[in-house]
C-alpha cells in the first residue's frame, strides 16, 4: 500500500559531477591585422561570406521539439538560466543523450558502484564504458565533455518492493518526467560546483533519467523509488566564450533565486561542517581572466545586516575544484523567502580592480 509523507514531493538531491578540463575545449585565437591600401581604378570584387567564428555564443533557441518531456525541462530551465548569467544555450544531441540515458540505466541497476556514480564497472548488465569520456566516444560523439548527476527520491513510500516496482512501470506516485526534468535543472543551479558545469562553456546536451527502488534501512519493509538523472555536456569543435566577457554572477541581478539553500554535492564545499548541515543559496563568479586578489565580497540583508558566510578562490577552495576565474560565498544558514539580499564583491581580475554591486529575491519556497 502506498503512503505519501508529505503533500509535497520530498525530494533529497545528491549531486555529483566529474572534472572537465575545460582548457580541452580550445580557446579563441589570436591574429594581426592590416589595412589594405588600394591605388587607381579598383576591379568589382564579389565579397565573400564572413567566416563563422567557432566560438561564438549560441544565441538562438533551439527547437527542442522530439525530446522527452524530461528533456525539454531540463534544458528549458538550464538555457533559461545560462542565457540570463551571460552564455549560449545548450544545444540537444542525440549521442549525449544516449550516453547519459544509458548510464543512468546502468546505475539504476547496478548491485553496487565501487569507484562512485561516474565509472561504470566493466563486464555488468548495461555497461557501456568506464567513464563518462568512454562512454561519450562510444555514443559516437568525439570532444570535451562533461558529466553532471543528482539522485532524487521520491516522496512516496511503499510497503513491498513489489507495489514500489509496479510504480515504476505505472508512474503512479512518482514525478511526472517534466516535474523530474526540471527539479533536477533546479537541484544543479542550487549548488556550486555543479552550477558552474551547468553555467559553462558547454555546446551540446543529453539529458537521460532512470528509476530504481530503494529500501529504507531505518525502517524495514518502507520502499521508495528514486531516480537517476544526468546530463552531458560537450564541445565538439570549440566551446561558447562570450566575446566581450564581464563579470558573471549567480543569481543574476534582479533576478529570482532557484531556491533559499545549498542543494548539497559531491564534492562538498564545506566539508568540515558535514553534509548535514543547512547552508543558504549561493553566489557564485565568473570572470573573463584570473582572480587575483577578492578584497570583498559579501551578502546583506534588506535592513543592511550581514550575512554569515564563506568565501572562496581556487587558492582556498576545500575541493581544489574550481578555476583561477571563479569564486564563491556560501551563506551559513538558510536565506529567508520573499527577501531582497544585496551582494557586493571588489577585486581584481587580472591586477586590475573592478567592482559590483546587485541584487537578487528569494523565492517564497525552496
């Protein structure tokens, strides 16, 4: 028989992401020009077409039509997001997508994952190669890329594993693919190592989900199904680069948050206050060269009181996991609903100083 605990679904998000040596995507290249003199009488010359530089934005929406409605969610709200921080949309591709729907279903079947989420275990049911690189060549698609997961219970609970199997098949209880699809878009932008895969220079996307049924070890005989959800992410030729890059933040300024705390990752960025712990939603930053010095960078409230918070560079991050170009705060304690929060941050990218002020809205619910 089936429980439901909550009116709302209870969803626990474990996100774990590999490294992507994003200097594999290739950079922009670098020339001289000149000015051509022309003497006497000039002969018509048919112009020829402007050369496409390949690492231009995406700046069109792409048709996502033909896609799971899982899919469409996820990249809906992900292309939603990049495009307001300042980056190109991702675009769908059917050997990404194969390559992260087939692993998703390896881990939802697999007895056990000894060497973590993201490397399967040659010689198992539905293997498909060992990591997420293997896995992408296999599909057929060659190039950078990356690979980000979240598992994600369910809310509802069943007495048997048979009536929590049957749910699977049915979908009785569970998410619908759209609901799945996008909590997980959202689960990604709540954390810090992840966002910044989700928010990076990536071209291409596959979006995959399978379920699996868990027991509840601290409560014999209450079953849950969960889901597995990836995504990968790739440059075939070159990466997206804006061309007159600033700085990017996240949350956006004057935008709404993606929720009102730290979604919880693999690796963690506060390790030594345990997975457990309540932190708020992060900022996060992006700059167009390296971080040099941060002088300042904090969080205020609307009655100008300060948020309690960590911040940190690639010189300091625990997980040793982000870029020269990058850094973030983490606010110690949950952020309140409906509230306006004010960021300010001065420091120096590249020996040069720059500063920002903006501001950002919680939602009314996580």
């Amino acid at each position: 028989m089936a429980r439901t605990r909550h009116n709302s679904y209870a969803q626990r998000a474990l996100t774990l992401m590999t490294a992507a040596a994003l200097a594999a995507c290739g950079g922009g290249g670098g020339g001289s020009g000149g000015t051509a003199q022309i003497s006497g009488p000039s002969t018509p010359v048919t112009p020829t077409a402007p050369v496409p530089d390949p690492t231009a934005l995406q700046l069109q929406a792409p048709d996502l039509s033909g896609l799971s409605q899982g899919a469409i969610a996820a990249l809906s709200y992900l292309n939603e997001a990049r495009v307001r921080y300042g980056q190109g949309y991702l675009l769908p591709n059917a050997a990404l997508q194969k390559a992260a729907q087939d692993h998703s279903k390896w881990i939802a079947n697999a007895e056990s994952i000894p060497e973590g989420a993201h490397y399967q275990v040659p010689g198992t049911p539905n293997f498909t190669g060992y990591s997420p690189s293997d896995r992408v060549r296999a599909a057929g698609y060659l190039g950078a890329n990356t690979e980000i997961l979240s598992a994600i219970a369910e809310g509802t609970t069943f007495s048997t594993q048979q009536e929590a199997n049957a749910s699977k098949l049915s979908g009785a209880g569970l998410m619908t693919a759209q609901e799945l699809g996008r909590q997980f878009a959202k689960g990604q932008l709540n954390t810090v190592y992840h966002r910044f895969g989700a928010l990076g220079p990536w071209r291409d996307a596959g979006y995959g989900a399978s379920y699996y049924t868990l027991s509840r070890a601290t409560n014999l005989g209450d079953y849950t199904v969960s889901s597995t959800v990836g995504l990968s992410m790739g440059c075939q030729v070159q990466c997206q680069y804006p061309k007159n890059p600033q700085l990017m933040v996240y949350p956006t300024p004057g935008s709404v948050a993606d929720g009102l705390r730290f979604g919880n990752e693999v690796p963690h960025p506060a390790p030594d206050l345990g997975l457990g712990a309540v932190f708020g939603f992060p900022v996060t930053i992006e700059a167009s060269a390296e971080i040099t010095s941060l002088d300042l960078f904090e969080m205020r409230g609307p009655n100008g009181q300060a948020i309690s918070a960590r911040t940190h560079t690639h010189k300091t991050d625990p997980a040793k996991h982000i870029q020269p170009n990058q850094a973030f705060l983490l606010p110690l304690d949950s952020l309140q609903p409906n509230t306006t929060y004010t960021v300010t941050i001065e420091l120096k990218i590249a020996g040069t100083p720059e500063k920002k002020i903006w501001q950002f809205t919680t939602p009314a619910n996580n």
